[in-house]
C-alpha cells in the first residue's frame, strides 16, 4: 500500500477539504455535510492515536470537536491553511480534556504535528458515551425550539418562527447560541 | 446521539457565515474601550484646562504616540489570537519598539539632569493616582475587548487575555493623556506603564477562567 502520508496526497486532500469547507461558510448545505462527514473521519484516525489508553472517550472528543469546528467557523480565513486551523482547535479540546480529566499520563506525546491531522482516516465510528440528545432537551427553550425546527425537523428560519412564535432573527440567534452552549454543556460531560 | 445524526444537525440549514464578523467584533470592542475611556474621564477626572496650549508642543503627541503604539500592537496581537492556528503576529515588535524608545528617552532625560532632581522627574506630582486611574478608565474597554474574545476561538488564552488587556490598558491611557498634567518622559516610562501592566496581568489571569470555550 502506498503511504498516505505523502506531501503531495495531504496538499491535494487539504485543499479538497477546504474548498468544501468554504462553500459551506457561505451557506452550501450538502458541501458542509460532506466536509465534516470527511473531516470527521481524520479528526477520529488523529485522535485515535492520541487516546490509546481512553479508546471509549474517542467518540465522545470527536463530537465536541465537530462542535467546537462549527461554532468557530467564522474566525477561519481563506489564506490559513485549512489543516493548521482544524488542527489548533483539536489541539486545544485535547489539552482541555486532559485538564478537565487530570490525566497528564496519557499526555506523553508530542501535540505539535499538524500534518498529520488529515493523514489516515478512520471511518468506522464508536459509540459515543454521552448522549447530546438528553443535553439538547436540557436548554432552554428559546435556544432548544429553534435547533429541533431548523436542524432537526428540517423546516426553514421562516417556517420555524411562524411554528416557534420567534421572530426570524430570534431564531437565528437562538440556534447560535443553543450551539454554543450545548458545547459547553458537552465540555467535561462524560 | 450518533457522531453522524451530530453531522447532519450541524450542516442542516447551516447559514452564510459573515467572513468579517471578528473584525466587526473588535471594532466595536475599540470604539466601546475609546469612548468608555473618555467618558469616565471626561466625568471623573476632567480634561486638563491647557489642553489647547499643549496640544501645540510635540512632547504631548509624543505622549499619545506611546499608548497608541501599544494600542495597534497590542490590538494586532488579540485579533490574531482569537483565530485557531495563528500565530501572535509582528504586534509584539511595535510594543516592544515603543517600551524602549521611552525608556531610552528616559534615561536619556535622566543623565542630563541633576542629581537632586532625578527622583522628582520620575515621580511628578501625581504619581500615587496614575496607575490607578489607567486602570479605573480601562475597565470599559476591558469588558468590551473579553465580549470580544469571548464570541470568537482563542487557543491561547493567557496570552491572548494579557493582550486583550494591554489593549484595553492602552485605550485607557490614550483617554488618560488628555487630563495627566505630566509632560516628562521619565514618568510615562515608569507610571503609564505601570496603569497598562495592572490590565494586562489582570487580563492574563482571568482569561484561563473568561475565555475557555
């Protein structure tokens, strides 16, 4: 088998990931599914290598990761490479973790090799132990309605604020800050 | 909920998102720092009554040009942090080309004066309320430059909050200069800069705890 690793296969996937990321900023739904479908099969092969002695808490990381990659979508800029920006914010939910877990032992090896992020991705996904569904029931409903209308029942802002009785930007915002939130409820959640 | 139902709560109907929106962010958090700091001046302290005269000498825009200095720099610095994978920047050149510049101006200003007199150029005579007014007239900009952090993804939050607070520290000695009567470099050299390090040790602290997302 030919090694994945090889610059010229990383440069290629970077910028097919980037430019389905990009498409997603600007609001193409179905590039965005594709990309963190993709980005999620790397970012679970990285943390894989990293969690070794934690393998039920990889799936677990990983969703707080795709969070967080979302929440922060919008300090992304074009001319960053895609994988130093994906990498920094995995990098940093890895340290956070470890605090919030004191397990400095499982903190032995180097964090600093962005490269390797999107080297080999794992695709067969783990049970995740928390379930980010009973957390989504848990906020308030000002945030909790607008998530369950739009993202999961799949009606538009507009729809979802005729049923919700929220104006569109109450919605809007609600969804934001929902998301928001259920990260930081997810943080240090078992 | 799966790893994939999470995926496909994300991406379902996911919005345009406004590429500008941090630089947005920190406008805001500037001008809300300005005009915070001006403010509390202006009602608290008052503007020094020879403003018109001295805004005629160099030595007062001089005055200015070091907090400003640390204020682009500082404000470079946190705009670049708030990205994941970014590095601080060359903001850091600008502070530290500032610091020594007073500093070697005051030294400068020290070997020429007598003796007897050093102490007292350093000192003023409002050296026991500097600091503590630079920090009272940074708090707004302080509040505002933490929203700021806050809405956006630092990775490095003890850095990135002692910037955040060197450029709410900066504002506020901007706003400061304008009622300070003191007009000798050796003072700014020791006494600005110590009003703008309270913020930004502050700004160091808290940030581990404020910015964590």
């Amino acid at each position: 088998m030919e090694r994945t690793t090889d610059n010229d296969a990383l440069r290629s996937r970077e910028l097919h990931l980037q430019s389905l990321f990009l498409s997603g900023l600007d609001g193409d739904e179905r590039a965005y599914r594709t990309f963190l479908s993709e980005l999620s099969g790397h970012l679970r092969g990285f943390l894989r290598s990293r969690l070794q002695q934690r393998p039920g808490e990889i799936e677990d990381l990983l969703q707080e990761v795709l969070l967080a990659v979302h929440n922060a979508r919008q300090t992304y800029q074009a001319d960053q490479p895609l994988t130093a920006w994906v990498f920094a914010i995995a990098r940093y939910k890895l340290i956070d973790f470890f605090r919030g877990r004191s397990r400095h032992d499982v903190f032995n090896d180097s964090l600093d090799d962005a490269a390797e992020l999107f080297a080999e991705p794992h695709l067969e996904p783990a049970q995740a132990s928390r379930d980010l569904g009973k957390l989504l029931e848990q906020l308030p409903e000002r945030q909790r309605l607008p998530i369950v209308r739009v993202k999961l029942e799949g009606l538009s802002v507009t729809e979802a604020a005729q049923t919700t009785g929220l104006s569109e930007s109450a919605v809007k915002i609600g969804i934001h800050r929902g998301l928001k939130a259920l990260a930081l409820r997810v943080r240090g959640t078992p | 909920m799966k790893t994939d139902d999470l995926i496909s709560l994300l991406a379902a109907g996911v919005a345009p998102v406004d590429r500008r929106a941090p630089a947005k962010r920190f406008s805001i958090a500037v001008l809300a720092g300005l005009l915070g700091a001006i403010l509390l001046m202006v009602t608290l302290k008052g503007v020094r009554p020879d403003l018109g005269e001295v805004m005629a000498t160099p030595i007062f825009w001089a005055k200015i040009a070091f907090p400003l200095c640390l204020m682009i720099g500082a404000l470079g610095m946190v705009m670049r942090l708030a990205r994941p994978g970014a590095t601080s920047g060359p903001g850091k050149i600008l502070i530290v080309a500032a610091v020594t510049a007073v500093w070697v101006g005051a030294v400068y200003v020290l070997m020429a004066t007598a003796p007897d007199n050093r102490v007292a150029i350093i000192l003023g005579n409002t050296w026991r309320v500097c600091a503590l007014n630079i920090a009272l007239l940074s708090i707004p900009g302080f509040v505002a430059v933490f929203w700021a952090l806050r809405g956006l993804a630092p990775t490095n939050l003890t850095l990135s909050g002692a910037c955040g607070g060197l450029l709410a520290g900066s504002m506020a000695t901007i706003a400061y200069s304008f009622h300070c009567p003191e007009m000798q470099v050796t003072f700014w050299a020791v006494w600005y800069l110590l009003g703008m390090l309270v913020p930004t040790i502050l700004g160091a602290l808290l940030g581990r705890r404020w910015l964590r997302w």
